[in-house]
C-alpha cells in the first residue's frame, strides 16, 4: 500500500469489542472480579501478576504489576507501547507504516479468566493481555482479539472449533546454550539435558525428576497434559494438552512454554523453543491441530468424503491446504524456520496432505475406532514456535473459513512419503 493512503480505521477491524477499554459497566464489573481475584491470589501468598502478549517473533512480552494494582489493571489496562508490533527477535524494532511506532499508548488489559498462579515461579500470577487503544478500540495489531474475531466469524457460519498447539523444546545445561548460539568456541553445542536413543526411556531415567516437575506444575496450573515425550533430537521433549478453544489453545501454549521454561531454570537448564537449535539436527515444531464443528458435531468425522470428512470438513481443510505458502509467513516465521522445513525431519515441509502424514503440511489424523467422533482433526505441521500463535491460529480459522465459503475441495491425497 502506498503511504499516503489513510491507515485503517479501528473500528474497522474491532467491531464487537471496540467498547471493551470505555463501557464504565464493563470496566467496574472487570475491577470487581479482580478484586476478588486479587484477595484469592494474596491469600495463596502471590505478591506479582503477570501479563503478557506474544509479538510476532514469537516472543512473549511483558508487563507486571504488584497484586494491589490487579484491580486498576483489569479496569483500566497497563501502558504498553505500540511498538511491539514491529520489535524483531533480537529486540531490534522495525518501522511500518500502519502499526506500531515510538508514539502513543496501548493498554494491556489483563484476560482474569486466565489469570493463574505460576506453579513454579512461586508469589508469581500470570494472564494473557488483551490490547486496546486508549480510546478504548480493539488495537488492531492484537493477535489475541484477532484469533477471537476469527472465531466470531466461524460462529456467525454456525461453525465452532476445538484446538491445540504442541509444544517441543530442546533443553540444554544453563549456559552451554549460549556458548552454542554465541559461536564463540568453533562448533560447540549445548551441551544438552539428556542424550539417549530418540524417544528412549534412557532420556526419561536421566531427566526424571524434570520430567515429573514439569507434569505437577502443568497439573497445578489447570492444564490438561495429554502426553510428554522425549523427542527425536538429544535433550528435546514435547508436551500436548487437551483441546480447547482457539483464543484457550493459544493461552495454554503460551502457558506450557512459560511452565517449561520456569521448571528448567529451576534443575539448571535452560531451554530453547526456537525452529531449529542444532544445524542439521530435527528441530522444534509448534504443531497446531484443529478441528471443526457444528451442532456439536465434529465435520472431520463421519461424512462421506475421503477418511470420513463431512463436505464443510473437507472444505475447511482444503481452505488451509490453498492458503499454505501464506500461512507459513506467519506460522514459520524466521530464518531459523526454513532450516527446520526440510524433508525427513517430519516438518511438513511438503504443501500436500494425507492420512497420518508425517511429512505432509497438512496431516490429517482420524484417531482410533470408537474415539474419531471427539479426536478427529488435522495438524498443520509447518508451523513452529517463532509465530505468534494467536496470530497463526486466527491466520488458520480464516484460510478454513474462506475454503468452506469457495467450497474448496482438497487436492489427490499424499499416501506415500514425498
Ligand atoms: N520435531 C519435529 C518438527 O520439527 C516434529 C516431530 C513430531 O512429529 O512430533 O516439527
Ligand atoms: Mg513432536
């Protein structure tokens, strides 16, 4: 776009919730849960809050505030500067035309139906922030609002979706991570947590107690671990919670990652999410599996399509599959992510799909007889923990949307490793 042109209007892009920041009802009814929440998290000896918001590196930013001010921060929002939009991964910050900037104010408005107490960053609450303009519009960089507002869309068509994101990460011994990055000794690596067989129980022995640590503060945070698994790569795991909501599924992994990270400090790791730590090696995806439904049906299940896809199913998915070189702009975002889409490296490097493909972009999983009625879903597996996962999880419902509204149909599916 030319930049003359005037830049688009807020309320443009925040329709429903462009009064969340004024509506005096709105902001007291908020102050007043906090105030309840603020005495609960004081009574289980919580003295800070968290709240946070992903930028589109992927990174999560901050603001915290002392309990006391809970109540002020949820009626009124905490200062944040509009130039999130635009900081890069290595803190250096852009420039854009339509967003972001040195100039004006936003107000992080902390979501209290999230707000939890972080099991292993004791005195510590965390939520996930909304972003509103001073004036109290929907800002329209906020990736959170933008995934909401795509769930919006989907269930003004009838449509709701069930989602979950994985989470994979490398741990290594506190320091030797830098010394690896820093390529300050010629080819050092991490010096990783754990280094036997791939997926092996050696990892498990070895890192026991990390392991069991980070299942208790998951469990104590509310969320619902499926399964925690050494991964292929030395020193990687990954974790899977239960499907939720889109906006909650990207809470939960933004919360997972907190969790992670926190439990690791604590046993001397550190740990890195990024697409790819060691060259060569496998990498860290962020798997986003989705699912979508009506009249509280699962369309991915029990059609007459290919492997049971209902016709909205399938056009949902074919919807994703068309828009892939899109979406990996923003689900696969740095540099460090096209070192990771590679083939063997079950990435989803491919733009194709197919059953139980783990080389596929788009692998479609119907789960095991008797249980394909909740657990069918595919998995859009190109995408990594560089993107912001609100941003590529509304990026997602939008691409699936557009398909069942052209009636899309999928391409010949993929059977064979491509
Ligand atoms: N670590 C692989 C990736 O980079 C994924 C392995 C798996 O399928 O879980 O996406
Ligand atoms: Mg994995």
């Amino acid at each position: 776009m030319a930049a003359t042109e005037t830049p688009p209007s807020p309320a443009l892009h925040g329709t429903s919730d462009a009064t969340v920041a004024v509506d005096a009802e709105l902001r007291s009814e908020r102050a007043a849960r906090a105030r309840i929440a603020a005495a609960e998290l004081t009574a289980r000896d919580v003295t800070g809050v968290v709240v946070g918001w992903i930028d589109n590196a992927g990174v999560c930013r901050v603001k915290t505030v002392p309990v006391r001010q809970l109540e002020h921060a949820a009626a009124w929002g905490v200062g944040a500067a509009p130039c999130f939009d635009v900081f890069l991964v290595d803190d250096s910050i852009t420039e854009s035309t339509w967003i972001g900037g040195p100039v004006g104010d936003l107000r992080l408005v902390p979501d209290l139906d999230r707000l939890v107490p972080l099991a292993a960053q004791p005195g510590w609450a965390w939520a996930p922030g909304d972003r509103v303009t001073q004036d109290g519009h929907v800002h329209p960089g906020c990736a959170r609002q933008f995934t909401r507002r795509m769930c919006d869309a989907a269930a003004d068509r009838g449509f709701a979706l069930r989602a979950g994101f994985e989470v994979e990460w490398i741990a290594a011994r506190a320091g030797s991570a830098d010394r690896a990055a820093g390529v300050t000794e010629a080819g050092a690596m991490p010096e990783v947590s754990t280094d036997g067989p791939a997926y092996g129980m050696t990892r498990v022995v070895e890192c026991s107690d990390y392991l069991r640590d980070i299942l208790r503060a998951l469990d104590a945070q509310g969320l619902t671990v499926l399964q925690l698994h050494p991964e292929y790569t030395p020193g990687q795991f990954e974790v899977s919670v239960a499907a939720e909501d889109p906006v909650g599924a990207a809470d939960s992994a933004v919360l997972v990652r907190h969790t992670v990270r926190a439990v690791s400090a604590r046993h001397g790791l550190r740990v890195s999410f990024a697409p790819v730590v060691t060259p060569g090696a496998v990498g860290n995806g962020g798997h986003l599996h989705l699912s979508l439904w009506r009249d509280g049906l699962n369309l991915m299940h029990g059609g007459d399509g290919r492997h049971g896809l209902t016709a909205p199913g399938e056009a949902f998915l074919a919807g994703i599959v068309d828009a892939l070189p899109a979406l990996v702009a923003v689900g696969a975002p740095s540099m460090a992510s096209y070192l990771r889409l590679v083939p063997s490296h079950w990435a989803g490097a491919y733009r194709c799909w197919g059953l139980e493909n783990r080389e596929a972009a788009v692998r479609l999983i119907t789960g095991s007889a008797g249980e394909r009625e909740s657990g069918a879903n595919a998995e859009v597996k190109c995408f990594d923990a560089a993107a912001n996962p609100y941003l590529a999880m509304g990026a997602v419902i939008a691409a699936g949307l557009d398909g069942v509204a052209r009636g899309a149909e999928l391409p010949p599916e993929t059977t064979v490793d491509p």
